[in-house]
C-alpha cells in the first residue's frame, strides 16, 4: 500500500455528523480561572510581536486589556474576528507587545520559531550588515499542513488572502499538503509562479501527495518521510474501532462519536509522522458483535467495545491471543483477571487512592496533622471501602472525624480542636457523596478564615461536584489524583486544538483527546514492536495529551494502566499538572 494513505472502513454509516458538548461522569471538567495571566507564548506579525493568548472561561476584554496594557482598538486590530463576533472561550488572541521594537531585538530567533501557535518563520534573504528592514528580508515560506486553508494561514501570518494568492500565482483557493507558499510582507506582493503535482485519489481514500513548488526558479521535490521512516521499519497499522454508536437508532451517542473524531484525528496525525493505518469501524449498539473472528484476527490493534459484556463477546469471538483495548469503562476492570490480553485504559480508582496516600506521605512534615473525615451512617459504597483501605493500609498516623450531614453546621468546633496551629492539617474525606463532600469542604475554609493551614487531597471526581464553590477548592490548595487531565498550556494540546477546530468546527471533548490518545499511542507502539506490541507495553510509558499511559500486568491477568496526573489548585486562582 502507498506509504501516507489512510482508508477509514466504515460498516456503519455513510456519514458521520460529529458532536459536542456530551458530560459523563467517566470525566471530570476541567475548571478554567477567571484571573488573566500573560502568555509566555509570542508571535511575529510582520514587524509587530504579540501575545499568543487563550481566552477561558468568563474572562472578558475588560480584563485582558487591564492585564496586558492595551486597549480595546489594539484587540480589535490584531483580531478582528472578535469585532465582529465577540469573545469565544478557548479562541486565540494576539495581542500587541508594547515596545516591539525592543522585544524583536532581545528574543533570539530560534526562541520565536519555537512558539507553539506559529509555523518556523524564515527569511528569503538577510542582509550582510544590520540596517532597516525591507519587503524582500521579511519574505517567509510556509509549508501547508494537511488541516489548513488559505484563511488559517492568512489568519497566522496577518496578511489577506488576496496577498498570499497574488504571491505564489494561485488562481483558485485549492491547496495541497505540504505544498510551500511564499507569505508575502505586510503590504508587498512578488511575483511568483507554483506547479503543483497531484496524484489519483482512489474510493475513500485521502491521499497524501507529493508537491513540487517553483520558487525563484528552484525547483524543491518533497516525498513523505516521517522520522520514523528512519528509525525502524513498519508495515500498515491494521485498527478496528468498536463503539456502541447506535447509528440505526433515532439517537446517536455522542460521546462515542467525539471518541471517533479523535481517532481520525489520531490516524491522520500519525500519517503526517509516516505510519500507515488502515482503520475499521464497527458498531456494537444493542450488544451485536459486528466484527467477525477473521476481521479481529486480521487487525493489530482493537479498540473496544466499552462495555464488560460487549468486552468479554469480543474476547469469545476472536483468536486467544488478540490484545483488546477498555477505552472508557472503569466497569471493565473485573476482567483483566480473567484475560491475559485485557488492556485496561481508564486508570482506576484504587490507583488514584493510593497515589493520594502516596503524595500525602511525600507532603507529610514532623509538625503537620492528617484529619480523615467520613460521614456516619453513610452507606458503605465500594468507593468509600476502597477509600479507608488505601489510608487503614498506608500505616500513617491520624486523627478521625465523623459526622453525619445534619450536624454540619455544629461540627467546626470538633473541627479546631483535631487541628494543629504549628502546621499544615492535610485533610483526606473518605466519601463519595456530593453532599457531604460540600459540607467538610465548607467547614474546612471555616477553618482557613480563623488561619488554619489547611491542605485538602481528594480524587478527580471531586471536580464534577457542582455544587461545590470553585474558590473553596482554591483556598484548600485542593490536590487531585486524576486519570484525566488536560493542560492548555501544553504546546501539544494547542496544536491539538488548531487542529480539531480546523476540521470538525467545534470544541473537542475529554472523549475526543481520550480517542486521539488510544489511537496515536498504540499505532506508534504496533510501527515500532510488530505484532506482540502488548507484551512491550511495560516497556512503553508515554505522556498523552489528557492521559499518562503507565500499563503494567496484574498479576496473571492484563495489563492496567497506572498512570497518574497530579493537580493542584494554587491560591492564584490556577490549576497546575506538576506530574
């Protein structure tokens, strides 16, 4: 098969609408603070450095303006986009840097081309000695990616459209992947001719092409070639996706799709790096096995199904020795001792307890106090078992408090006599209940008005609790153990971000980055170890966009991932990955 050909098999649908905006408790909100924080990220617009800035949630060009010291006509003429259709959360802003004379001159170039939102800026000509810059030094060539149109590029640059398309002699607004533009100065145009070369596109195909470019009369040929061309050989990647998508019903799931639509994501990515994936989709709804033993035999990687039941079908119907992936139920986890080839994807609960107690023993210090609060006759769920075993079994010293809901508002008394003044009292609730949850947190930012230091440990779900107050996770300097973490500062997560927005004009989901995870992880894994890839995989530790991937066997069973992300909510109102 031709090296950069994708040919998603789809047995389900002749077409796929993808959605957003699904909310399942499989993953936790991130919380964006309100605060303005100036980006470290900068860009050059011509002879003009700006801001590379992310709008979150409930910021507002009041603030942004407070923040960076501009005014609202500087946002208005970098963005003009927000003139016309107002402030969009998560959208990119450039936002001019005062004196950018002065910033040109003390950045280093290589610092700039590093910026995570903007392509390696080169220049067509220097001049030998330092003097005013001209049309021709500020020449730059940019070479399409595969999700880009003329308006993104023209967007990045600060420059129109009509400009790039007079530059390069385009005559219409088609353009190919990795094909080179010449992006023209602010207000200068040259003269420039482009031959482009194109190959057939068979049946549902995407075709990655080989461009050739004239540009002042040289001529530059361009073949795919990954770094991973180079490092090992591979053959195709054969995958088989298999979610409960419901596409004979009147309702789609959601979520399943956004799961998809990073998967696709993930094979188009991974054939930008030169692996090839021959991608299989099947749906499972009304628990059918669509996928036949020889279509699971043939594939190297499986994806699903999500549920135990559909789990344990695929396991019956395909060879013994094929590894399936769990990609969204902590449910699954009851089969990794029954199969050798179980791959469970969710890190589960009990891990994320146990990196607590771990973390809080790190924290621990000679003058500090650990108060575990429960509620009294709570049901004992698995969860609240799980978590008094983790804190019984960690041998630490501490002081247990118990109290049901309706003695909340008496309790802060109890409260300040178990905590010390000399120290911090980390705190650890063990409970899964909204409600109680609420209460201790309420009564612990009680405790920090009267100046108690008071640091709260808690899981991930803690952050789906809506009727906790943000701030109070803020003042408890809250730190989560979480499975799932996105960081938007990520350089990986914003090229991400372009990306999603670029092809499917909506916001990616946590099940979207979970999809784009699983599938560009295990297609690099197959490229690199063959077949038996699973019997690497403790071999294999990688951090993903939303989760770190940390698989290791249990016992004669699967394997389970261990993977964590520590966060902490700080008191500037910002929430940090420290691990």
């Amino acid at each position: 098969m031709q090296k950069g050909i994708i040919r998603p098999i789809l047995s389900l649908m002749a077409a796929i609408a993808i959605g957003s905006g699904f909310a399942a408790e499989l993953y936790a909100q991130e919380y964006e603070s309100t605060p303005v924080t100036i980006s470290k990220e900068k860009l050059r617009i011509g002879d003009q450095v700006c801001y590379s800035h992310i709008v979150l949630e409930r910021q507002t060009l009041f603030s942004i303006c407070q923040a960076y010291n501009v005014t609202l006509e500087d946002i208005y003429k970098y963005n003009p986009s927000v003139k016309e259709k107002g402030l969009q959360k998560n959208s990119i802003l450039r936002i001019p840097v005062k004196e950018a004379a002065e910033e040109l001159k003390s950045e280093p170039a290589a610092e700039a081309a590093s910026a995570p939102l903007q392509e390696v800026i080169t220049e067509t000509e220097k001049p030998q000695e330092p003097g005013p810059e001209t049309a021709e030094t500020s020449r730059r060539i940019h070479t399409v990616k595969w999700y880009e149109d003329l308006d993104v590029i023209a967007d990045k640059y600060g420059v129109t459209v009509e400009a790039i398309m007079k530059a390069n002699g385009l005559k219409g607004r088609k353009l190919s992947r990795r094909q080179q533009l010449v992006i023209p100065a602010p207000g200068e145009v040259i003269e420039i001719e482009t031959e482009e070369i194109t190959e057939p596109v068979a049946d549902n195909q995407v075709s990655i092409q080989t461009d050739t470019v004239q540009i002042a009369d040289t001529v530059v040929k361009e073949e795919k070639k990954g770094l991973a061309d180079f490092l090992f050989p591979k053959k195709e990647t054969s995958l088989s996706l298999l979610l409960p998508f419901k596409a004979t019903g009147s309702t789609s799931s959601t979520g399943n799709m956004d799961f998809y639509s990073g998967v696709l994501m993930a094979v188009y990515d991974m054939a930008e790096e030169g692996y090839d994936t021959q991608l299989n989709v099947y749906d499972t709804a009304g628990g059918k096995m669509p996928a036949t033993k020889e279509r699971l035999e043939e594939s190297d990687i499986v994806i699903g199904p999500v549920s135990p039941t559909e789990i344990s079908q695929a396991f019956k119907t395909g060879p013994d020795a094929k590894a399936i992936v769990s990609p969204l139920d902590q449910r699954a986890l009851s089969l990794v001792e029954s199969y050798r080839a179980m791959i469970q994807a969710p890190t589960p609960h009990y891990v994320l307890y146990n990196d607590l107690i771990a973390w809080i023993k790190e924290d621990m210090d000679f003058s500090d106090r650990l108060l575990v609060i429960s509620e009294k006759g709570a049901k004992q769920t698995e969860t609240v078992v799980e978590m008094k075993a983790a804190i019984d079994s960690s041998g630490l010293e501490y002081k247990p408090l118990s109290y049901s809901i309706l003695e909340g508002r008496n309790v802060t008394g109890s409260l300040e006599y178990l905590m010390t003044e000399s120290g911090t009292n980390r705190v650890y609730i063990a409970s899964d209940s909204e409600a109680f949850v609420n209460d201790v947190v309420r009564n612990l930012n009680v405790m920090i008005h009267k100046k108690y230091e008071v640091v709260l440990y808690a899981p991930s779900r803690i952050r789906n609790y809506e009727t906790i107050e943000v701030e109070n996770f803020h003042n408890a300097s809250l730190h989560i153990s979480a499975g799932y973490h996105i960081d938007y500062d990520d350089a990986r997560v914003q090229e991400f971000l372009l990306k999603y927005r670029a092809l499917f004009n909506t916001e990616p989901t946590q099940f979207a980055f979970q999809g784009y995870d699983l599938a560009s992880y295990f297609i690099e894994l197959n490229a690199r170890y063959g077949s038996r890839w699973y019997e690497r995989l403790d071999e294999a530790d990688k951090s993903m966009l939303q989760s770190t991937f940390r698989f290791r066997r249990d016992g004669n069973g699967g394997y389970v991932n261990t993977g964590v992300r520590r966060i902490i909510y700080g008191e500037d109102w910002s929430v940090k990955k420290i691990r």
